[in-house]
C-alpha cells in the first residue's frame, strides 16, 4: 500500500474528525478514510474536510445505533 500525501491542513482536518471518533473505532476510521483516498490526487483541503467529517459522522452514527439495538 502506498501512502497518501496529505498537505498540513488536510491532516488537521483529518485528525480533527478523528476527535469525534470513539478511539476504540480510530483504526475503522482511518482505514475508511485510506479507501476513498485511493488513487485520489485531486483533493482540495475543503472536499478533504467534507470527506473526513462524513465518514466521522457516519462512523459515530452506526455505533450509537448499534449501541440502541444491542
């Protein structure tokens, strides 16, 4: 796996969204974050912050569901 070149800011954003996260569930994230990343050398710092805020959001909304169910 190669890595992915982030500039200062989109980490930021990156690590940010990262707070939201549970930290048992950090590696889901990242790792969610790494596919859509892929291949994907055009990402401006303002679709990174959407990309990164999403898969946070969706992450923290399936555990709280899962938490109801369980």
């Amino acid at each position: 796996m190669s890595p992915i070149a982030l500039t200062d800011i989109q980490l930021r954003e990156v690590q940010q969204a990262a707070h939201l996260v549970p930290r048992d569930l950090c590696s889901v994230y990242l790792e969610r974050l790494a596919d859509e990343l892929r291949g994907r050398d055009d990402l401006g710092d303002g679709e990174m912050h959407r990309l990164a805020s999403k898969i946070a959001r969706e992450i923290v909304w399936y555990a709280g569901r899962s938490a109801e169910v369980g």
